[in-house]
C-alpha cells in the first residue's frame, strides 16, 4: 500500500522519518514492504563467510574457484 505522506499522522510521520534518517515531506509518498527473513542456513554460511575472509574474495578470485571446482570435476568424474 502506498501513502500519501500528507494523510499521514503525526506519530507516523516521525516513526517514518527516524527509520529514513531524514525529513519526509508533504509531496511524497510512503510505502512499506516486509521481507522474509533469511533462512537459517544462508545465515550460517554468511557468517562462515566472514569468519573465513570468503566475503572479501573479488570477483575474479570467485572465478578462479569456480573454474577450478570445475577442473577438478573433469579430472575426477562421478565425485
């Protein structure tokens, strides 16, 4: 649902702007959306991730992995 921030009350309008870090202003509009949370072993690896330096790795060296899993797939097949 969006709202229009004029029609807005007055408690609204400050949850709204504490949540943004900023003013809201009478032209906008507000619409507020929920997401899932994640599942708890995506939370797990995120956090192997971190504690490993995996989430510092570039875009190249994430390549470089995948191509190497690969190579090694081709080298011993059926593992």
């Amino acid at each position: 649902m969006i709202q229009s921030v004029k029609n807005l009350s007055a408690d609204q309008k400050v949850a709204i702007e504490s949540l943004l870090g900023r003013p809201i202003l009478d032209g906008e509009h507000v619409s507020v959306r929920t997401i899932p949370a994640s599942p708890d072993w995506l939370d797990a690896i995120q956090k192997e991730a971190k504690v490993s330096g995996a989430d510092k790795l570039t875009m190249e060296e994430i390549d470089e992995e995948i191509a190497s899993a690969r190579r090694g797939r081709k080298q011993n097949p059926g593992k």
